[in-house]
C-alpha cells in the first residue's frame, strides 16, 4: 500500500475509534451538557457544542422522544420529561437547533431531523431542557466523539470517588486519599501535573467537606511507583466555584503510553477538612479553627442534616432570603459556611416551607468564594417577595454511614417498622429492639433523619401488628431521650450497657413511621399583641370553662357570685409547613364534651402561661382540647377541615385556625396576681404530640406590665427570631425548652 493511501486508512481508522467517523457519514459531531441553575446534575438546559461554541436547543416540535435521545446521549437511562420556555434559565450564544424530530432511537442528537445547524427563527426565552433518569447507563464512555479540541468542553464521567489508603479506610469520614474516576466501567486516576487546588475545592465539596487542607505526599509517591499505571485520559480544569466536577472544564488530553505516562507527576490526591458536626475528634486544632460564634445564616424546616429554609440574621433579628436569581454557586456559599460540601440543589417558591418575619435579602449574587452569604451582593430593597418565594437549600454531606446501625423491620413500606438497633454484645455486633418506656415524637424524629426518610409522622409504643426478625426481639438500648438535634439515636441520651426495660421487645418494642413532609405551626405574635385585654366576669358565667379546668385552682373554692379577672387575647395559628397539621388520635377516641358541645381531638394543645421575669410560673390556662378548623386560608386554597357536624379536624397547609378572644379558656386566669411585670408565654403542640418540621417556632413570648386595672402586651416574639443576645430577655425563648421535657 503506498504511503498517502495508508496514512489516509490509518487517519479513517483513528477517527471511527473516536467516534468521529460519523462526521463522515454526513452527521456532525456534537457534545451536550446540561446546564443553567436551580437544577440537580441530571436536569437542566440543553447546550450543544458544535463547531467550537456552545449554544441551545429550541423548544419548537421538541418531544419526549427527542428528550430520550439528550439524556442517553449523556449516559443516563432514559427521560423522565422536557421543559419548554427557557425553564432552566436562558443560555448565551447560537440557538444550534430547531424543529428538531427524533424518534428515540438515534444516537445523537445530531442524528435527529432539524432545520439544520444554526438555522433557528427562535428566541433564547424558548430554550429547552430536560429531566433525565438518575440512573446511569453502566460503562458508558463519556468522551469518546468530541473533535480534536477539548477546549470549552466540560467533564462528564460516570462517577467521581475519594479513594483512601489502607491506613485511611477505617476512619469515618473518609476525608482524604486518591481522586478517581468511572468512566468506560472503569474506574482510573488522574494525573496531578495539571491539578490544582481549585480542584480539590470542588471534589471535597462533592464529598460533604467545606474546605481542602495540605497533605503528606511522600507515602502517595511511594504508592504510585509500586503500583500499575492507570490513568484518565485527561486533566480537569475547576475554578474552584463549581458545585460539582461536571461543572469543571475538562483540561488537556493526557498521553496514555504507559510509564512515559503523567511523567512528571502522579495520581491527583485530596486532603478535606470536614465540617465542625463531623470532626472525627475535637482536637485543640478543631476548636481554635472553630471558634463557637453567633452563626449569621442558619437552615430550618428540612428532614434530613444539610438541607433547609435559609435564614440570615440581620439586626438581631432572622428573616429569609428572596428567591430571585437564587443559584447553586449562593446555595454553595451557605452550605460551606455551615459546615457541608457544595450545594446538590438551590431550592426556590419555599420548599422547605414559609419562614416568618422580614424577607432580608434579595436577588443574591455571589462569586462563590465568599465565607457566608452575608459577604454577597444582594438587593436590600426585597419589595413584592412574599414568604411563598423563600429560598432553600439541600447541601452535599459526608457518607458517615449513620444509616447501617439502624433499620426498620416489618413495616408495611420501607418508611414504617419496629426500630432495630446494631449493638455490641459479648463481643460481637448483633441487631436488637429499642424500648418503648418515654418513647415519643422526638425520638421517632431522629430515627427517621438518621435513616434519611425525613420527618417522624407517628411513634409507636407497641409493635405488634409488624412482625420484626425474632432473632432480633431483645432489647438492647432502653431510656432513650432525644431533644431532636442529634445526628443518631446513640447521639441521644440512653442508658449504657445496663439495659432496664420492664415490658421487654418484641411485640412492646419502639416502632416509627416516617414521611418526606411536615406541618409546621406557626402563631401569629401581632395578633396576640393587638387583642390582649382584661375582663372580670362572674362565675356563673365559667361553670363550662371550670369542668374543663380553664380556670385556676383558686376557682374551686371561689364564691359562686365573686367574679374571675381573665386576661383574654386572639390566637391565629397558621400552617406554614408542607403538609396539613392532623390531630394524632383517630376520630373514634375524641372525646364529646357537652357542656361545651363539641369534640375534643387533643387533650393539650395549648399553653397559656404567665411568668416572672425570671422565668417562675404565676398563672396559666391551656386549650385541653379544641375544634381545630381552617378559619381562614391563603388566596387559591380550599378548606379541608370543618368541625361542625363531626367533621374532620385539621389545619390545612397555607391555612390558619382563628380562636376568637371571645370563646371559652381563650385567656388566663389573672385574679391572684400581683401588679407587676411579667412574661407572657404561649406554646403551641407543647408535647411534641404531633410530628412538626421545626418545634423552635411553637413559642411565643410577650414582655407584660400589670398595674392591677389594666394590662399591656408588647415585644411580643416567636421562638427562634432573635438573636441569642437579645432573647437573653426572653428564658428559653430560642430552644423552646420547656420544664417538662
């Protein structure tokens, strides 16, 4: 074969092993990626690289099919849905395709009927996206069709890992070791020559790790030479502000030719620093780099660690944030800064729930290297952003494998069972049941965060009916008592290996059911504020309200014509969660009062008290039951619950439940105190009965001044507004901590 003719055979050979023999067949060579923000890695807008620049995809004639063919394309399984109208943002650049028509089966989107590239009557408002499957498609090669320039294109592997030495594996979390990735089925190192520490930012952040750290190099170099080369084919070039390394360009193409391979260099390595909540151990470095401060952005209202509402303090008082323009590089900014890795998703229309308060910030913009979010820039003037636009937050975590001590076992689904704990016994590891003597909400609460199910919505004390393992019935951990923020149920108080349980396991072991949303009540303080007064009425007028112990113990011996001194006020209870706040007792069990003529669907579930300013209780009354009923509801949401006639009780979501300072044990009984100045104190579902995304904001707390004719109320607050500085004011205001938990 003469020389031109076999150099030109060789060149087609070359070609088709790059997949690019397609451009030969009449078909263009392409690259997709996903992207624009508020997305997780597999959604977003639809980009193509095509010669040299990256542009999008007109949403004209789009299809499933065609969605099928991005998503394959991109090593995914298959669509889930499109999305017309620039849902993920508009893109920048040409609009590459038009009209296009798959069928589904095509290879590339280059394959499927269009106008042709570039030729596009479209505006960028009508870009498309799509939502592909999770899972991946096992041993697809990502880079295998691109020209000869890798310029512009980002990296697309299979998976990404962190792979620790022998002297490493055994810690929790794993925090440092060789970066690796799957691509082709196979996993492969990277060459360090061109790694940078920008690129350890972001694979620590993938990890759950807010930071990198140095490292000791001499034992990976040691390792290197002894070991088989196998690495990638490519450098990785991050900025640093990724969120993920798919977000990272892919650098220069790597020389595989064995060991004149990655010459100068050797397997890229990290070392992270993981966040505060999982420092291995508290050493004197930990606490001089964490100095304990006032936090000025903080996460509520999500099930599992690492995800939330965010809420910025500002003036002492906490508030949220507007989701306008709210992106994954400020949703990185507050995940680093409490601790977690990148962001996995920025949350936006309040999807954790409504927040309470001002709306303190704005159309946030940050570069993605600020220390908290506070550092970047935003509108302060957040007019028309109402609660419903709350922005959030889901935070990539570390694997501390929390979820293989712990399992449910017998339910009916995988988020309901008895709870089974692994426990050491004699030497070994063996699983066994939990006791239920004081077991409740906030216990329940911690198993389902623990397991990542999210929120409790039942506690069980009995069993049963969910036949467990028998090989797993003794009881092995008994006087649990959890306050709700523990990462696992061994993080709770418990007795140690001195298990006393007089009922035993089996049948009387703890059991939980667990849901992926929550109510979350909320009182209205300006309302309380504004309809607070004194009424003195005579006790022939309270014979309903005493039956029902409205009244204070006093009462019981009163002359039946002497008059009560009642403080009375209005209480509106909103349901700012994201699912409807329901009575825990079944209808059968609610109790008829007649007196009052209706049913009681809880025995408490509110307190009224006042205390001295130092926190000593002087006077209360309570709801001992209730009609819990939409009173009213936000513009477009319909009623659900009615009390009349033996209807359904409930508060539904975006609803509220008005009780009218003129209705019965609507006040406190006041006769017996002093003039004086106290603290008035409200707390709503006080004994945890009914599973809540946050309990810190079931308080509420008003300073109170009696000069024995009249009363004022003022500075009234629900729990967790404020500053630790400024509710020193206000006892247990902030953590809810009441005297009988």
């Amino acid at each position: 074969m003469s020389g031109p003719l076999a150099i030109a055979c060789l060149l087609s050979t070359l070609l088709c092993m790059w997949g690019l023999c397609s451009a030969q067949s009449g078909h263009p060579v392409i690259q997709l990626r996903l992207a624009g923000e508020k997305r997780k890695q597999n959604e977003g807008r639809v980009e193509v690289f095509y010669n040299g620049e990256w542009g999008t995809v007109c949403d004209d004639d789009f299809s499933i099919y065609a969605a099928r063919v991005v998503c394959r394309e991109l090593g995914y399984m298959d669509a889930v849905s499109w999305l017309p109208s620039a849902k993920y943002g508009r893109g920048e650049g040409r609009i590459w395709l038009d009209n296009v028509h798959c069928t589904g089966g095509e290879k590339s989107l280059a394959h499927c009927e269009s106008n042709g590239f570039g030729v596009s009557d479209c505006k960028h408002s009508e870009d498309v996206g799509v939502v592909c499957s999770q899972k991946r498609i096992a041993g697809f090669k990502f880079i295998q069709n691109q020209a000869n320039s890798v310029e512009g294109l980002t990296v697309q592997v299979e998976d990404v890992r962190i792979r620790a030495t022998y002297s490493h594996r055994k810690r929790i979390p794993i925090t440092e070791g060789v970066v690796e990735v799957k691509d082709g089925g196979k996993w492969r190192q990277i060459c360090n020559e061109d790694w940078t520490e920008m690129n350890s930012r972001v694979i620590c952040g993938m990890y759950g790790f807010p930071d990198e750290k140095n490292f000791n190099a001499r034992p990976y170099k040691l390792l290197a030479k002894r070991r088989k080369k196998n690495y990638w084919g490519f450098s990785v070039n991050c900025t640093g502000n990724e969120a993920d390394l798919s977000d990272c360009k892919l650098g220069r193409q790597i020389e595989l030719k064995g060991n004149n391979t990655c010459r100068k260099g050797m397997p890229a390595v990290v070392s992270c620093v993981p966040g505060r909540a999982f420092a291995p151990s508290v050493s004197a470095g930990f606490r001089k780099a964490y100095r304990v401060e006032q936090p000025l952005v903080r996460l509520r209202g999500g099930a599992m660690i690492g995800e939330g509402r965010v809420e910025v303090l500002r003036n002492g008082e906490w508030g949220t944030v507007c989701d306008d323009n709210w992106n994954i590089r400020a949703a990185t900014v507050v995940c680093r800064e409490l601790g977690f890795g990148s962001a996995k998703e920025a949350l936006t229309g309040g999807r954790m729930g409504q927040g309470i308060g001002s709306v303190h910030m704005n159309e946030v913009e940050c570069s993605g290297f600020e220390k908290s979010l506070t550092e970047c820039h935003f509108n302060r003037n957040s007019l028309g952003c109402s609660h419903e636009e709350d922005a959030a937050v889901r935070c990539n975590v570390p694997k501390m494998g929390f979820n293989t001590r712990l399992r449910l076992s017998g339910g009916r689904n995988p988020y309901e069972g008895r709870v089974e704990v692994l426990a050491e016994r004699n030497g070994s590891l063996v699983w066994g049941a939990v006791c239920s003597d004081s077991w409740g909400t906030m216990e329940a609460m911690v198993v389902c965060k623990q397991l990542g199910l999210g929120f409790a919505s039942h506690a069980f004390q009995e069993t049963w009916y969910w036949q467990g393992s028998s090989s797993s019935d003794a009881v092995v951990m008994s006087g649990v008592r959890c306050s709700g923020t523990e990462l696992t149920l061994d993080q709770c108080l418990h007795h140690g290996k001195h298990v006393v349980c007089p009922k035993g396991g089996g049948r009387f072991a703890a059991g939980v059911s667990c849901t992926q949303t929550a109510p979350d009540l909320v009182l209205s303080a300006q309302v309380v504020e504004q309809t607070t007064y004194l009424e003195d009425r005579p006790m022939y007028a309270l014979q309903c309200a005493q039956e029902e112990r409205c009244l204070s113990s006093t009462a019981d011996k009163a002359d039946p014509h002497s008059y009560r001194r009642l403080l009375r006020f209005s209480s509106q209870i909103h349901n700012n969660g994201l699912s409807d706040f329901r009575p825990r007792a079944s209808p059968q069990s609610w109790v008829w009062h007649e007196c009052h003529r209706h049913y009681h669907s809880m025995e408490v579930f509110t307190y009224y008290d006042l205390l001295s300013l130092n926190g000593t209780k002087v006077a209360e009354g309570h709801k001992a039951s209730f009609c819990l009923e939409d009173t009213y509801c936000d513009e477009g949401i319909q009623k659900r619950y009615e009390c009349a006639n033996f209807g359904s009780q409930g508060i539904t979501v975006g609803c509220w439940d008005t009780y009218r300072h003129d209705i019965d044990c609507q006040w406190i009984d006041i006769t017996d105190l002093k003039p004086g100045d106290y603290i008035f104190q409200v707390v709503i579902n006080p004994n945890y009965e009914v599973a809540e995304s946050d309990y810190t904001n079931n308080i509420m707390k008003c300073r109170s001044r009696y000069d024995g004719h009249r009363i004022w109320t003022y500075n009234c607050h629900i729990g967790g507004t404020l500053s630790s500085d400024v509710q020193e004011t206000f006892p247990g205001l902030l953590t809810n901590q009441l005297s009988h938990r």
